[in-house]
C-alpha cells in the first residue's frame, strides 16, 4: 500500500485533540462574554461560582471530515460543601481499511471549590505515549507535575475543556495533556443556529487562537454544543453534543 502511517497520522494536531474535548474551546475583555455569562448566572449558585453550574453527563461524538473517530464524555458531580468535580473522558481511533492508525485516549479529573480549581489530574495515552498531570492548589498556584517534569502555574487558570463559561474572557488556560499555559486571544462571532444531533439549538460562536485555536459553540445555558478545530493536513476535526441530562 502507497500510503505510509505517517502520512495517515493527520496527528502532528493529535494532543490538540484532547482539548477539544473539547471540546471544548478567550479574548482580551470581558466585554466578549457578558452574555454568555448573563445566561448562566443563577440567584442559587452552587459550589461558590457565580453561576449554576451543569449537572449529570453530557455526551458528543467526534468526527473527522465527518467520519465518527470517537467519543467525549463530560461529567457534572457536585457533592456538597460547595464542591464540583468535572470528569472528561475522550476516545479517539482513526482507522482506514480496517487498521488503526491512532489511538487517544484521556481521562481528566477537576475539582472545584468555592469556585476555585483545587486540584487537575489527567492521564493520556497519546498513540502510546504515556503523559500524566498532577497539579493541586497551593496558595495562589496550581503546582506538581507532567511526567516527571514540575509544573508551577497561576492558580486562576481555567482548564482547556472549556465547560466554565468564564474561558470566553481569558488570555491563557491550562493546557490538560501536558500541564502547562496556553496563551489564547478569543473574538466573539455572535449568535447562530446549529443543526446537532440532539436537534436545532440556538448558540453563540467563539474563535480561539494562539497557542490554542479552536472554534466553540456554547448554547444560551452556557454549555459546550459544538467545537472545531482544522488539523495539520487540512481535515476537520468537529466535536458535536450528542446527548444531554
């Protein structure tokens, strides 16, 4: 056969593929965001944020070029005393003519309190490459470690899953397969009406660039509905809401 793996691995983009996870997905000013956060704010706000945040497990499906390659799970647990743990899960395996040609896999834990980041793990199996994080708060700073390398990083980072509706106002969030900054600039692209799986749904559009470029699309309750990315060889790596609580 004439087509070699690393012609078939489009994966020069593959630990982008995690963050997509997102799925998910920030810009000079908060300006950007003042209406998707309007949307999510609550008079009951749970686990200390200034909003509700989402409950139970959310599910969409992956697509490259619009061939399904996989699966992104997200999970909502709020468990008392002002506490959220966020639990993304991503599968991924390209394949042609039968074979698979690359694999990623990636588990991830957040735990929130009193709407701060208390603590991130992940662990990543990149195609066969083994990467881990382990961070916790310490005082203001998010410290630990990728593999065997440390890590000492600003404690008001938000994760590269982008749930929080807050990622919309950022210039840098944590990187989740290798535990460290991604600067980022977002521009709003304003209101538009998507056509997913779970039906039409009205969202507004958000374009990431920097060291992380992703498009987002967020619905009115602020969740994730859509994520796009273009990949080194030029297909398109869509992250699209599959089911919902």
């Amino acid at each position: 056969m004439s087509v070699t793996r690393r012609q078939m691995l489009w994966v020069t983009s593959r630990h982008a593929l995690a963050a997509t996870a997102l799925l998910a997905l920030a810009a000079p000013g908060a300006v950007l965001a003042d209406s998707l956060v309007a949307n999510t704010q609550s008079a009951s706000a749970e686990a200390g944020f200034p909003f509700t945040p989402p409950r139970g497990r959310y599910i969409y499906t992956i697509t490259r070029d619009g061939d399904p390659i996989g699966t992104q799970k997200l999970d909502f647990v709020a468990d008392g005393s002002n506490r959220l743990t966020v639990i993304t899960d991503v599968e991924i395996d390209v394949r042609m003519l039968g074979l698979s040609f690359y694999k990623f896999t990636q588990h991830t834990e957040e735990h929130w309190q009193d709407g701060m980041l208390q603590a991130m793990l992940s662990q990543t199996d990149d195609d066969g490459e083994e990467r881990k994080v382990d961070l916790a708060r310490k005082g203001d700073r998010l410290v630990g470690r990728y593999n065997e390398k440390q890590r000492d990083l600003p404690g008001d980072l938000i994760p590269s899953t982008l749930w929080h509706p807050d990622a919309v106002k950022q210039q840098a969030v944590l990187d989740t397969v290798r535990g460290r900054t991604h600067q980022v600039q977002v521009s709003d692209k304003g209101a538009v009406a998507l056509v997913l799986p779970v039906g039409q749904m009205d969202a507004r559009h958000y374009s990431f660039t920097g060291e992380l470029n992703r498009d987002v699309w967020y619905g009115s309750d602020g969740i994730i509905l859509q994520a796009e990315m273009k990949a080194k060889d030029g297909s398109i790596i869509r992250q699209q809401l599959l089911d919902r609580p």
